[in-house]
C-alpha cells in the first residue's frame, strides 16, 4: 500500500496542474497545427499561381492564333514562355510550353476555317513552409496548366497594289526592297492557298500610272479630251490639270480608261514603260502568282494611280473579305504633284471600303511604307490600326502579316 501512494501523490498532481495537461496537448497538435497553417497559406498561394498560369496561357493562346506563326515555330514557345513570365512573377523556373496546332472546316460553313492553338506548361516555385518536422508541400511545387484559342477564316480576296518604282531596287537588310516584297507576298500567299477556302490573291505594280500592252493605265476621270503627247517631256503638271478628282472617286470602282497615252509617247520614268511587270487579276493558281518573281521595277512614283487600277480587281472577287494592301517606298514625284492628297479629301479611301464591304465584313485597306516617312497623309486614309512603316525586312514580313490576317481569335474550352 505504501508502495503506491507516491505514484498515486504524483497521478493527484498532475490532474491537478492543468499547465502540464495544456502543454502536452498543445506539444501533441503542434505539428497538425503548422502542418493545417502551411497547406492553407501555400495551398492558398499555389491555386492563385495556377489561375494566374491559366490567364496567362490563354492570353498566349490568343497571341499565337493572332500571328498564326505555324506548326513548329520557334517563334511560338518563344511567346509563350513571355508571356509565362509576364505573368509568373514568383517563379523559380519556367518549362518549354508545348504548343499544339490544329486546323479545320466549320460544319456550318465550308467558307468558314479555323486555325487552333493549345498551349500547356509548367512553372517551378519555391514552397514557403516546407518542414521535415510535419506534414507540408515539398521544397519545390510544379504548377501545370493550359489555354486554348480558336481564330475563324471566312475566305478572303487580297490585293496587293505595289511600288514598282525604281527605289524598289535599293538594298535593304541586305537584300532589295523588290526582293524581299516578292518573296513576302509570295509566301503569304501560299499560306492563303494552302487553307482550302478559295482564297484569292491578285497583284497590281505601279509607277507613275501603270500599263496596259502599248499603252499608258491612267485610272482618272478627266476633265476633257486629253493630248497623247501630253508627258513627252515629263510635265506632270500638265496632266493633272486634266484630272477630275470627284469624278474620278465616283467612278470607283468602275475601270477608267479617259486618259488614252501610248507608251511610246512617255519617257522611262512613267507608266512602268522600262519595267517588265503586268498585273495579275485574282487567282487561286499559285504559278499565276508566281510571275511576280520575273518581274522588274522601274520608274517613277504616283500610289494613288495604283490604287485606283486595283480597286476594280478586289470589287470584282466573291470572298467574304476583302484585302488592298498598299505598298511603298516612296512619295509621290516630283512632290508639287496633289493628285493623291486630293483623291483623299475627296472620300478616295472610304469609297473604296465601301464597294469593298461585304455582308460579312467591311472592307480593308492598309499601307506600308518601307523605310520611309510619307507626306501624303496615308494614315488618315487607312486608319491608325492599318498604318505600318517598316524599318527592317522582319517588320516588313511582320507588317504585311498583320495587314492580311487581322484576327486575333477567341478563347475555347481548355484540356481538363
């Protein structure tokens, strides 16, 4: 019996102190404590991150159908991982996305295609309470996700009205201007083919007027009978008096033939007279398109005439869309001329998106102009979005891009 009274003294005390009842019991939750604090706050953080992830794998998804760069582009894991980054502000590591493209016919329109694009990643982060001591997320969390973008293509007639003037041959990038153009358009336009919808792309060179077998392709109403001598010395202002401006933009976007001058009468810098070039109506043959690579540029400079001589090519398509791209390298010469400003201010530019417009969409007309500064004011005509100067032969490509493909896309349903 008096064995077991101090063990049955100790067992009184300890029931009596209620500090060591409290101690033990906190020592004993301690760790489901900290383990319940580090899995709320880190799993707080992490389902914020993969959001944050999501957002920007879907905005990257949009990025890639609005440049459409391709199965296999470099260029695609290059934007996305930006964009990953941009977004991912607490990242340890960002992984190579892989980026899937698909494409199709819309089963309620077989005018209508699409190109998809799905992106999926992954980053690294840093765990803030990783312990060995109790239940936690590992030293380092990988956070995956994905985002998925689909662009429609409903087909689309482009033209591309170009400067064939003599600066064309100037060296650019360590190229020519000429050069570069051609092979642009042309690869742009094998993309166009390749999609299956009846795209079509015509091709208009210009100089100062274009050319139409022996004789001159002035596109201008006049204001009367018109001499066939009148450029034989390169007197340009003598023709412009003959222009009617009005009627000239109420003709659009009907062909002109007022201005009668045979080739022979004009000298090497007007009408492409030197240049070996001809237009190429809209056709879905791609050795139509082709020709432009036998072709050769020189001469002097008057956009506006080549616009005009394009307009009646584009109005005259069946697509859904319809696409003028104008091509540039220079001001009109010599620069008194004011045939172009005035078609402007006449309504030139909003005329030709109206016999352009079509059920579907409304006409667009974009420039660009080559390592230059224009004084015409092209950007009033074509609107800021349609505006590019290019400086580079990458801009080049990236600007006549944009010009032909403008969509940007939408999101869809992502992988679960």
């Amino acid at each position: 019996m008096f064995v077991y009274q101090p063990l049955l003294a100790s067992i009184r005390r300890f029931k009596q102190d209620r500090s060591g009842a409290f101690a033990i019991s906190f020592v004993m939750m301690s760790g489901f404590l900290l383990s319940m604090a580090a899995f709320g706050l880190e799993g707080s953080r992490y389902i914020t991150e993969r959001a944050r992830l999501s957002d920007a794998m879907e905005q990257a998804a949009l990025a890639l159908t609005a440049e459409d760069n391709g199965d296999g582009a470099q260029r695609n894991y290059d934007l996305s991982s930006d964009y990953f980054r941009a977004y991912m502000r607490h990242d340890v590591d960002v992984f190579k996305p892989k980026v899937i493209v698909k494409s199709g016919i819309s089963p309620n329109n077989q005018n209508l295609s699409y190109v998809e694009y799905r992106v999926s990643g992954q980053t690294l982060q840093d765990s803030w309470f990783s312990s060995g001591f109790f239940p936690s997320f590992d030293d380092q969390v990988v956070i995956g996700d994905n985002g998925a973008a689909r662009k429609f293509r409903s087909n689309m007639d482009v033209i591309f009205v170009t400067d064939f003037s003599g600066s064309m041959n100037e060296g650019f990038g360590g190229s020519t201007k000429l050069t570069e153009l051609k092979r642009i358009v042309l690869k742009l336009s094998d993309e166009l083919f390749s999609y299956n919808i009846d795209n079509k792309v015509g091709f208009v060179p210009f100089g100062w007027g274009g050319k139409e077998g022996a004789n001159c392709d002035f596109p201008f109403v006049s204001n009367g009978p018109v001499p066939s001598d009148v450029l034989s010395g390169g007197n340009y202002k003598a023709l412009e008096r003959y222009v009617n401006i009005a009627g000239s933009v109420a003709a659009i976007p009907n062909p002109v033939h007022d201005i009668q001058i045979p080739l022979s009468a004009v000298n090497a810098s007007t009408c492409l007279q030197q240049s070996s070039s001809w237009k190429v109506p809209l056709t879905s043959n791609p050795s139509e398109i082709n020709q432009i690579n036998n072709m050769t540029a020189l001469g002097g400079t008057l956009v506006s005439s080549g616009v005009l001589l394009g307009v009646p090519y584009l109005a005259s398509g069946t697509a859904s869309r319809k696409v003028m791209v104008i091509v540039s390298d220079g001001t009109d010469d010599p620069g008194d001329i004011s045939i172009t400003p005035n078609l402007i201010q006449a309504g030139m530019c909003d005329k030709i998106r109206q016999v352009l417009s079509t059920d579907e969409s409304v006409g667009k007309i974009s420039f660009i102009g080559i390592a230059y500064s224009p004084t015409v004011d092209w950007k009033s005509c074509v609107g800021d979005k349609n505006f590019y100067l290019p400086q580079t032969i990458s801009e080049l490509e990236d600007d006549l891009r944009r010009a032909v493909f403008e969509e940007v896309g939408h999101n869809i349903l992502k992988d679960n």
